[in-house]
C-alpha cells in the first residue's frame, strides 16, 4: 500500500480536512444513523454511547476518499477512527480500547456512565440449543475462549470465540455453558435464542424477538424462486425511465409517484421486492416502506446486474 506521502496532494489534503473537520470522526460504510457493515455498525455503538456528537465519512459514496483514507493511515480496513487528528484504529482496536476502558480516557469521558445509556444494562436471558452447543465445542476444539455474542443497533448479529472483559454479561445459558455479552448488546438480546441448523452446509439461526421489521436481502436467484412459487408479490423498478428501457425484470413496475402512493394502499403484509442497477437506490426505497410499517419488504441485493449475471444473461448489462 502507498504510503500517505504518495498520495495525490489534491487527495491529501481533502483528507486532511476531514480529519479535521471534528474532534471525534469516522471513516465508515453508511451514516451513524445507517451503518452499511456489522464493523462500522460496531464502533459507532461504541461512540453512540460515550460522546453525544462525532463526524461521520462515508467512504461508499466516494471511491477516491474509500482508498485514499487506507493509504493515509496505512490502515487496510474501514472503519477507521481518528480522535485530535490521530489515527486510532479499526473496528478490532476500537472495541478491545473500549473493553479495557482506554478509549473512554482518549476521549474524556467516564468508563461508569456513558453518555446515551440512561440505565444500567441488565443481563440479558438467552437459550442455546444443544445442537448449537456442540456445533460451537467442534469449532473450538482445545482453543481457549468463550462464546461472545455481539448484536449491532441496527441488529446484525455476530458470534465469535473471545476472552471477557470487566464489563461483559456471563450468561450461564445451562450446565455451565457460558455466553459474553457486552453492555451495549445486552439490551438487544434479552431472549434471542441461538440454534444450529445442519442443512445445506451447516449454519447458525439466530431468533432475536426485539428486533424490528427491516428490509432483507434476496439474492438474484432467491428472487427466481419467490417468483417461480407462485406466491402473490409486487415488484417495482427504482431505476429512472432511460434505464428501464435497457434493461428490465419482467412483471416489474417503475417505482414513481403513482406506485408509491399505489403501495400505501396496501396490505402491510404485502410482500414488495424493490431492484435498481445495483441495490443502493433500491435499499432506500425499501427502506421507506419498512417505516411504514410493511413486514415483508425485500431489496434484490447487487440489483439488475446481478440478475443478469446469475439468472438471465439476455438482460443486458450497462
């Protein structure tokens, strides 16, 4: 990686600027209000709960800021912190400088009262099937640790194998099988149960009854078989009427003013599947609907070019 010196000057110093622009300021993926990754959702749970106001970056809307920021700090991976114009780290450091208490030192504040909890965090009640259990002993095997359980504000969830700090939550979920939960996770977890399904590879099903309707993903293929179900659903274009004539998803409809009001209309329990070239745009729309209140609402991850690639190579690509 280039080091922050060969950077174009141009580049340099718009950086430079950022880094400036605030005392507290994060490179991340999406905004402190919509982290696009579980990494930036972390630290900025982490902030959300120690200072009442920090700067944000986000490096999806800018390629050259996304690499640059990685060379100027010599740092691989986003997020990134800086606190007084330095670099403090990623996502990794952030949490363990959190956990030992030194990130509440850098910034000044107490490690016993951050700034956005109002009360206590209370141990959280968790259950842990029998099947999972054994599934996370054979991933161990003799490596040394305990099960932590992470889950983001905007509720992704995270399971790792790491060592407690001071202030984790030691939930004995049965027969002395142990569960670190952090103080910020806590309140999201009450009552999540963690199982283990052994179909199509193997993989872990977490059920977390707190977490809100939200848009979910369908993959290219996964839309394919919705479809192919016969299952009632309403497909809608959020693209602008020049690309839809290169390139469309049969039985889909343009999203404009007209669809927008048609959808508010509707049952909430309507499935709506939104597209776009990518999946940007169309996450925000899905976004919009999930705040109304629809339950089932879906965005085509990687967009019209993924259906194209995956499923039907006679779209075109553009």
């Amino acid at each position: 990686m280039p080091a922050a010196s060969t950077l174009d000057p141009e580049l340099k110093q718009r950086i430079d600027s950022l880094v400036a622009s605030d005392r507290v300021v994060l490179f991340m993926k999406g905004s402190r209000n919509f982290p696009q990754c579980g990494f930036s959702a972390t630290v900025t749970q982490i902030l959300n709960g120690l200072v009442p106001s920090y700067a944000t970056v986000n490096v999806l809307t800018d390629p050259n800021i996304r690499d640059g920021i990685k060379a100027y700090s010599q740092w691989p991976t986003i997020p990134q912190l800086y606190v007084d114009g330095k670099f403090v780290g990623g996502c990794d450091i952030v949490r363990e400088m959190f956990q030992a208490g030194e990130l509440q030192s850098l910034l000044g504040v107490s490690a016993a009262a951050p700034a956005a909890q109002a009360e206590p965090a209370q141990a959280p009640k968790l259950s842990v099937t029998d099947a999972a259990k054994r599934a996370i002993a054979e991933a161990k095997g003799n490596e040394p640790g305990t099960l932590r359980l992470e889950i983001s504000p905007d509720f992704e969830h995270a399971l790792s194998v790491d060592e407690p700090s001071p202030s984790d939550f030691q939930v004995d979920v049965g027969a002395g099988f142990i569960v670190l939960v952090d103080q910020q996770s806590a309140a999201r977890a009450n009552a999540v149960s963690i199982d283990f399904a052994a179909a199509n590879g193997g993989g872990f099903v977490i059920e977390n009854p707190n977490e809100p309707p939200k848009v979910r993903q369908l993959s290219a293929t996964g839309l394919k078989t919705l479809m192919a179900s016969g299952e009632r659903l309403s497909l809608f274009d959020v693209r602008t009427e020049d690309e839809r004539k290169i390139a469309s998803i049969a039985g889909s409809r343009l999203f404009d003013r007209q669809a927008a009001a048609d959808i508010e209309s509707m049952d909430k329990n309507t499935a709506l599947v939104f597209y776009c070239h990518s999946g940007m745009r169309s996450q925000q729309a899905a976004e919009r609907f999930v705040q109304h209140g629809f339950r089932r609402v879906y965005n085509l991850a990687g967009g019209i070019d993924a259906w194209s690639t995956q499923v039907d190579p006679q779209t075109p690509r553009y």
